[in-house]
C-alpha cells in the first residue's frame, strides 16, 4: 500500500479544533494561549459556556463528519485516488502529527484543505504554513485551498436557508453577517479578510435578494480577551444600536444573523450567538434567528472535493 500511496492524493482537512471531554478544556485552552495557562477565572468562565452547552461543544464530531463527506465526495469523483486525514490546530490530531502520518504511509504529495472560507493570514494562511513545515523534512509539496468565499455551492446553501428564516422573521429584520474578529493590527496590516467576508455577504445577499444596507450589514463576533484593539464592530454593539435607533413601535423588529465564517454548529455559534447574542437582542425587544452551519452538507462537500481536485 505504501507504494500505491505514492500516485495517490493525500488530502489535509485542518481545522480549529475543540475538546472532546470537559477534562480536555485546560489544555485546550493552553494551548490556544501558546503554552500559557489560564488563569482560574478565565478558566471557569470557559468551562461555563461548555456547561451550558452540555459540558462539551459537538465540533469534534461536526469535523469528523466533515472528513468522511469530504472523503465520500471524492471517492464517488475519483475512486482510490484520494485519502482525507485531520489535522487540527489546537486539539490531536495535531496538523503536524497528521502530516507526519501521511509521510509515514508513503504519499508524495498533500492538498491542503481548511474549514474555513475566508483567508486571512493569521488562520488559513497559519495553517497552510504549519502543514508545509512538516511536510518539508520528507520532501512533500503542500498545494494550498487558500479560499473560497464565494463558492457557488457554499453561497448557494446560506442563501436558501437565509430566505426560508427571513419567511419567518417580522418584515423589519436586519440581515447580520458575521465572522469571527480578529485583532486590528492584523487588518491594518493589509490582510484581505474583511474584504474576503464581505464578498460573501454580497453574494448570498444578491443570491437571497436582499438590497445593500437597507436589509443587511456586517457584524463581527467572538473577539479575544486582550488589551489591543479586535475588529469591529462588534454584534452585540450592532444588536444595542438597533434596539436605540428609531424605528415605528407598531413594527416589530428581528436580527437574523448569518454566521457565514463558520462552516460548523461549535462554542463561538452555539454560545456567543445562540445564547448570548440572542439573549441580548430579545431582552431588547427584537426577535432573533441564526442560519444554519454547512456542517457536511453533501452538496458544499461535493464543490470542496472538486477544488480539491482541481488543486493537484
């Protein structure tokens, strides 16, 4: 088999990772923290947003399900050609080890893949560079996905979902795309993620038919806890600005958030939208809906196995 991997395809699937048992969360956390260890308060107030939902997030399943769609979608495209392996940033398998273990097995060449949408160097371009590191010393090229935005499929199945939520929603709702923040120092440095979310948001809104501003904006969500300044601003800014600008008290209002930098249900929607952000908003008056996560949605799987593809 280790000859046959060497005309074979090995496929990176990274992603942020999570802990799998309430046990597993300081070291997590650690490790986020590069080696840091939180403080206990940091630590406790973690550990109550995994308790309230369930003790753990369902991510390492959701990223489980994700590789087997992904491989599942390549096998029915190109039979044998293709193996998906995880490789995480914060959780085992480490991207390193799994790559270490692709080498092992004999395969020549990677594609990397990463369950994220928008580029920005301080994440997938992260990832792409810790994957072609290891893969240096055994003589394996990385081919990069550094993106995709605006993939028909991925547009296709926010837009949709967004329109059947908005059915439901009064007629005065705010479409609130979000993504996760990141500090502003990164931004001002040029990197392109915001224009990356943004080229989403405008197509899902001109797929779901939605006109610019008067029905949408962008939102930013999940900042870190440290002293520089992260990008904004943030939703729940967004949310107490809508609740103080005027509007006619007869005309119920709503915030339907579209949290299209997340490709799967774990703490940063579970919590900081479902929980807190909702919470917020219908404390304020304002009903609040979220659109549904890719997950392994066969049909965004089946375009990512295609640009896998099309990387080799």
């Amino acid at each position: 088999m280790t000859s046959d991997n060497a005309q074979r395809t090995a496929v990176l699937l990274m992603a942020y990772g999570t802990p799998r048992t309430p046990e597993e969360i300081e070291p997590y956390y650690t490790d986020i923290r590069r080696g840091r260890p939180p403080t206990p308060e940091a630590l406790a107030d973690l550990v109550a947003r995994y308790d309230a939902l369930g003790g753990t997030s369902p991510l390492a399943a959701r990223t489980e399900a994700q590789r087997d769609a992904l491989q599942a979608a390549l096998d029915a495209a190109a039979p044998g050609q293709y193996e998906v392996s995880l490789g995480l940033k914060h959780a085992e398998p480490k991207i390193e080890a799994a790559v270490d273990a692709i080498a092992a097995k004999g395969f020549r060449r990677i594609v990397g893949l990463v369950l994220a949408p928008h580029y920005s160097s301080f994440s997938i371009g992260q990832y792409l560079d810790r994957a072609r590191t290891a893969a240096e010393p055994h003589g394996i090229a990385v081919a990069g996905i550094d993106s995709w935005a605006t993939e028909p499929a991925y547009v296709a199945f926010i837009a949709a979902d967004l329109q059947a939520k908005l059915a439901t929603m009064p007629d005065d709702t705010k479409v609130l795309f979000t993504a996760h923040s990141l500090p502003q120092r990164i931004i001002d440095a040029g990197d392109p993620y915001p224009d990356q979310l943004r080229a989403t948001a405008e197509a899902v809104a001109e797929a779901a038919g939605l006109s610019q501003w008067s029905n949408w904006a962008i939102a930013w969500q999940s900042a870190g806890r440290t002293p520089e300044p992260w990008l904004g601003p943030d939703i729940l800014t967004v949310i107490d600005d809508l609740a103080a600008a005027e509007h006619d008290a007869s005309r119920p209002r709503g915030v339907l958030v579209s949290a299209v930098g997340f490709v799967a249900d774990h703490l940063e929607v579970l919590y900081d939208l479902d929980i807190e952000a909702a919470h917020r908003a219908e404390s304020l008056g304002i009903a609040f809906a979220r659109t549904a996560c890719v997950n392994d949605d066969a049909t965004v799987m089946a375009a990512l196995a295609q640009r896998v593809i099309a990387a080799v």
